[in-house]
C-alpha cells in the first residue's frame, strides 16, 4: 500500500514537472514530404527550416520553441493524418504544414476545425488554398503557382518569339495553378496553347507522354516535379527529343538541375519563372545562400537552396519574428500572435513578403533561363525580377473572379 | 491450338479478328478519319511498344517473385525491396567502374546473396507459416527501405545508360506518309528494345531451364507436391536456396533496368512490389508464362491508359484485376 502510493507521488509529481517544464516551451509541428515522389522536395525544405533557425535562433523571449516533424507523400489525407498526429499526440500549439499543393488545401480546410491554433503555410502554392473561403487562422508566406509564372508568358512570346506551345503537366491543384498563370498571360500576349496534357503525380513511364506530345509547337512547358521531372527528362533524352522547353517553377530549381545522370542536360537553355533565380545578385539572397551552404556539409545539401529550401526559411522567419513582436504570447487563443502574423513585412532571401485580406503573399517573381556554370552544375539566371505581384496577377478582382479557379481546362486560350 | 479452336470456336474468332485487327493498326497506313477520331498512328504505335517493354521489367520483377511463390509457397513481401536495393548496388557499380554490363552481373551476385542470406535465416526458420511469413516481411521491407534511405538518401538515381544506347533508332513501321510521298517511319527509343530483348531472352532461358533440365525437373516436382519430392531424396532445401537465390538476382537485375529507364528513389520499392502482385494475380501464381502475359497485360494497360484515358489510366490495371479475380480468380495461365 505505502509502496504503491509512494509510487503514485512519483508519477503525479513526474507529470506535474511535465507541465511544468512544458510552459516553458512553445511547440511546433512541422511537416514536409519525406517520402514518394516530392522526397527531395521535402528534404530541401527541411533544409531551408533548419537553415532559419541556424540563423535566427529558437529563442522567443525567455521561451524556447520545440519542433515536432511529421513526414507526408503530398497527398492531401496524409497532410491531414500528419497534421492531426501533431496537433492530438503532439500537443503541438502551431502548425508550419504543408509543402504541396493538394495537401495546402486539405490543410487550410483542416485549420478551420481548429481556429484556437495557428496554421502557416510551409510551402504550398495552390491557388485555391487562399483565394476560395480562406481560413482565418492560415497564414501563407509563399506565392501561389500562378503568381510563381508571372512574366513567364510575355518574355516567351515577345522575346522569344513562340507562338504555339503545349504544356505536360502533374494532375494536380499546383501545377493547375501554375498553367493557369502561364496560360492567362501568354494567351494574352496573343499566344495559343495547343494541348494540355495531365499525367498522374507519380508517373514512372512517360514514354507514351514523350510520343504524344505534339510537333508543331514552337515550345513545350514543364510542368513536372520531383522523381516525375526526373523521369521525363530521362526518357525525353532517350527518345531524342529536341523542342525548346519551358518549365515550372519546381521543375528548374535545384531539386532537378542537381539531379544526377545526364538527363538533366536537356534543360539548358530552359525559359522558367519561379519565386527565385539562383544567380540574383541581391545581398539578401546571396547571404540566404551562404547561410544555406554553411549549414549543411556539401554533400548533403544542393549547390544552392532550391524553391522548397527558400519557402520553408521566408514560412519560418515569419512566424519567428511575429512571435517575438509577442514576446511568445499565445494567450486569448493566440490572438496577438495572429494579429502581428496577418501585418508583419518580412525581407525575405526573395525579396520582400507581405500578406493581403486573404493572407495571402504578395511578393517577388523571377523570370529565369537555365545555364551551366561551366564546370557541368546547372543553375536558374535571373532574366527579368518583378516585384509586388498579387493573387490575381494584377487583373481586377472582379474580372479575375470571373476566370474561374485552375483546373485541367481552365482557363481558356484568350484574353480576359 | 487446334484442340482450342474445336473446342471454343466462337472465342477463337474473336481472338483471330482482334489480331488482325491489331495486325492492320500496326502495319497499316491510318486514314484520316481514324486519325482524326483517336489520334495520331505514332502516338499509338509509341503507347504498343511502350508497353511491351514495360512489360519487359515487370515480367523480370514478377518472374522471380512468381517463381518464390510456385515453390516455397512464401509471400515475399520484401521483394520490391530486393529490386530498389538491386538498382541501387546496379548504380553504385556503373558509376564506379562505368560499365553498364558489369553492374548487372555485380547487382544480381549481390542480391542472390540476400536472397540466400533471407531463405537460410528467415524463411527456413518458419517453414509452412504463411502468415508468419508475410508479416517478417511486410516488417523487413519496412526495415530494409529505412536502410536505403538512411544509405542514399531520398534523391533519385538514374543507372548511366552507355552511350551506344542513348537515343532513337528507326522501326520498319511506317507511321504515315507525308504529302511529298515520303514515307515516315517509327522512331523509337533503343535502350528500350534491348532491355526488351534482353527479359524475352531470360524469360525463355528460365523456361528452357525449368523444362528441360534436371534441376528444372526438380523445382516443378516441387511446386507440385513438395513432400513427396523431398521424401524421393532430393535434398529440398538446397533447391530453395537456389530459387530464392535466382529469384532474387532476377529482382537485382530488373532494378538496374528500372534504374536505366526510369529512376531509382524511395517508394520504388512499393511501386514494384504492387505491380509484380498485380501482375502475378493476373498472369496466375506461380507460373512463368503466366507472368510474362500478367507483365505485358499489365504493361500495355498503363501505357495505353496513360494516352487515351489519363484521367483513369491509374484504375484500369486494378479495374484487369478485379476482373480477373472475379471471372478466373486463380489467375489467367494458372493450372487448378
């Protein structure tokens, strides 16, 4: 008997210095695609996170924040399994989730389950995450996938000169969001688009894609990712393909031009825009990149930080810097926390980041051209930097609406 | 064959008319209508062969899984693990020595040796214990993918393919004829059609060993009643271990192909184990021929799939083993 209450006494006072212990901290759940085919993607990301808080430190105030990482395959349901895991088991009190399209939308819908919490974007791009029925406590730091392929269209049409392309693309909201993009300006810089072809995330064999696509186009755009990109270019090497490409926004940043084999190759001379160019000369960014190099052994880490890497540190630095204009208050349902998240500017490596009504970023877009270095490494040169894009590309609002929400077939070929 | 038309004669039709139905797709210039109403003939032409030489790997990755299962009666649901740990080993060795050749032979020696490694301590311990079996190596593969990553990390690996095979060759099948009256022939991808050739030689090598020699007497004595076998004085379990040591250097080798033509990265390993069950429960567990029909069955369903219905090109391969289990549910060439 005395035996078992002394026993009772430990545990209760073990669990009591638990808590203890535990308000002392701020936990925050993490999850990025650790595995199938965005695994490099994830991988990157975590790099950018890791490399955030190598430089601004884990210390809010006389508080410490604790991270919890939960892996997804950037399918929506495992965001979702992630997200709860962290949120149920983890008692985690902020969410830094998710990294892919598909997955943002799961979660944005998620977070309005739980309005006592905060949800910032780590990564995601999809258009539908923030611009239809927002959820008032998700955060986004990133651009979406069109906002990603400003300025894209019009340098390919006026300064390249093609007339006619046709996209291949991953069926999903991302890659829908980024033909979006490309496709209202190019369109609208008198463009056609041919053909549009969806292939499932995860295709291995795109052989038959490859035969597919059609001749009489002056270019094809990329709109793959990951372990697919990789394999498309592949086998688009094997079959001696020879057009002109174009590219996504994660389909010529690190994750790929880094990627080993020859294939790669093929992607010389590629016309992209995304929310990055690795070569900008900007001070900001090139500490980002030094920072990111210095963090990681080179064999672990990519030549330079891909979009993943860069998202994940802006998401990051974000949430960081609001917390400490709270000095870590998460009172009143973290209602001070929210509030200095919705107005904070931050200077991100790309440039600067703030966030609408819907919060949602409104930043900088680089029109970019792959070269070699010279030594055989590929990187993204800056062409064109644009600043200030929003949500709705700088349409009016009320014509924008009108477009539609990206999908296989939207938009139209025309001009809006 | 001429027992099967007297027998089934209004099935042997169809399957004369769908040949030559397929005959005149392939070889045949398309009019313009038919253009018109499915596409282009290169486009199709490219989807047939594609998926031929899918079906190729698959059948070298469900050929030994198949040939585990015919005889020891285990579900080796570490397989797919064997094939991404081949192709790993298979890239290891091409970029180190630069031989694309050498790296099979290195890929299959290696993985037979895991294979041997898994029959003696894992498999023969639990002998008869399918359940047990399958469990152990549900838990491996887990074990194993964790390895992997920890090894090579999440990124992908592509096996070189050497130079004299990077790029298209021309097929003697015209694909149409342009206005000029130029004939314009099919261009195709090489590496594919000697991976191609290179898994119909093997699979015929397989069949010749299993029916015209003495070990090969052995093994299909022992898919078909092992106790019996082994009570004649054949030492069984050495026959196991060279099986299992076969099967798995076939899953080593189709891993440096998968490696060549598409990539290597965690997640390999499910995909291939899904797509060898798939094909084996279509082709028919345990039976080599019905393997390489499952592969190709398989192989053209994905290929055709992924131009004409992409939207659903990831159900039809389920939607042909549904069907299967529904109408011959002990699988296509499997005898009862």
């Amino acid at each position: 008997m005395l035996k078992g209450s002394l026993g009772l006494i430990a545990l209760s006072s073990l669990l009591l210095s638990g808590t203890a212990f535990a308000q002392e901290k701020i936990k925050v759940g993490v999850t990025a695609t650790l595995e199938g085919t965005y695994t490099v993607l994830g991988e990157d990301g975590m790099r950018g996170f890791q490399t955030a808080l190598n430089v601004l430190g884990k210390k809010i105030g006389d508080k410490e924040l604790e991270f919890v990482v939960a892996s997804t395959d950037a399918t929506p349901d495992s965001a979702v399994r992630a997200v709860r895991k962290l949120i149920e088991q983890d008692k985690v009190q902020i969410l830094l989730s998710p990294l892919s399209g598909d997955e943002g939308i799961a979660v944005k819908n998620f977070a309005k389950t739980h309005p006592e919490l905060t949800f910032v974007n780590a990564a995601s791009g999809a258009q539908e995450t923030t611009y239809v029925d927002p959820a008032p406590n998700f955060f986004r730091y990133n651009m979406d996938g069109a906002q990603w392929q400003v300025g894209l269209g019009k340098y390919a049409y006026e300064t390249k000169g093609y007339r006619k392309i046709a996209t291949v693309g991953e069926d999903y909201s991302f890659i829908y969001t980024q033909v979006f993009g490309l496709v209202l300006e190019f369109c609208g810089a008198g463009g056609q688009v041919t053909n549009r072809q969806w292939v499932p995330l995860g295709t291995k064999d795109f052989a038959s894609v490859i035969a597919a696509l059609p001749d009489d186009v002056d270019a094809i755009y990329l709109g793959l990712g990951g372990a697919d990109a990789v394999n498309f270019l592949n086998q688009y090497q094997q079959a001696g393909g020879k057009a002109h490409l174009m590219g996504g926004s994660i389909m010529i940043d690190q994750t790929i031009l880094s990627s080993k084999g020859s294939a790669k190759n093929a992607l010389i001379g590629t016309i992209a825009a995304s929310g990055q160019a690795d070569t900008w000369e900007d001070p900001n960014w090139q500490k980002f990149v030094k920072a990111y190099q210095d963090s990681f052994p080179e064999s672990k880490r990519f030549p330079s930080p891909s979009l993943l890497a860069t998202n994940y540190y802006g998401s990051t630095m974000a949430l960081i810097l609001a917390l400490r204009q709270v000095n870590g208050d998460l009172s009143n349902n973290q209602a001070k926390l929210k509030d200095a998240l919705a107005k904070i500017e931050i200077d991100a490596p790309n440039g600067k980041i703030k966030l609408d009504a819907n919060r949602q970023a409104i930043g900088t877009n680089f029109v970019t051209e792959v070269v070699d270095d010279g030594k055989g490494a590929l990187f993204s040169k800056v062409v064109k930097v644009i600043p200030n894009v929003n949500q709705t590309l700088g349409y009016d609002p009320a014509v924008f609406a009108k477009i539609g929400l990206p999908s296989r077939t939207v938009p139209e070929c025309k001009k809006y | 064959m001429a027992r099967f038309i007297e027998r089934h004669p209004a099935w042997a039709l169809i399957v004369i008319i769908a040949v030559a139905v397929l005959a005149w797709l392939v070889f045949a210039i398309w009019p313009p209508g038919l253009e018109a109403a499915i596409g282009r003939k290169r486009v199709f032409l490219n989807a047939v062969l594609n998926g031929i030489t899918l079906g190729g790997l698959y059948f070298l990755v469900a050929s030994g899984f198949t040939l585990i299962f015919g005889l020891m009666r285990n579900v080796n649901l570490a397989h797919g693990s064997l094939y991404l740990f081949g192709g790993y080993i298979g890239y290891a060795i091409s970029t180190w020595t630069g031989s694309w050749i050498l790296s099979f032979i290195v890929a299959f020696i290696a993985v037979a040796l895991v294979g041997v490694i898994l029959q003696l301590v894992v498999f023969r311990r639990m002998e008869g214990q399918d359940l047990r079996q399958t469990m152990v190596t549900i838990g491996l593969s887990i074990v194993f993918a964790d390895l992997m990553l920890w090894v090579f990390g999440g990124d992908f690996y592509q096996v070189q393919t050497p130079a004299w095979l990077i790029g298209p060759v021309q097929l003697p099948l015209l694909t149409a004829i342009k206005s000029s009256g130029e004939p314009v022939y099919l261009q195709y991808p090489l590496v594919r059609l000697v991976i191609f050739a290179a898994s119909v030689v093997i699979g015929i090598a397989m069949w010749l060993a299993l029916n015209r020699t003495r070990i090969g007497m052995i093994v299909r004595a022992g898919v078909d009643d092992r106790d019996i076998l082994a009570a004649t004085g054949v030492r069984i379990q050495l026959v196991f271990v060279l099986v299992f040591a076969l099967g798995a250097g076939l899953a080593g080798i189709a891993g440096v192909v998968g490696g060549t033509f598409q990539s290597l990265s965690p997640g390999e390993d499910t995909r291939f184990l899904l797509a060898s069950l798939v094909v084996v429960i279509v082709g028919g567990m345990g039976s080599i021929p019905g393997a390489a029909l499952g592969a190709v069955i398989i192989g053209l369903a994905e290929q055709l799939g992924s131009v004409y219905i992409p939207t659903y090109a990831i159900v039809v391969t389920f939607l042909i083993m549904v069907l299967v289990l529904a109408v011959r549910p002990q699988g296509l060439l499997a005898r009862r």
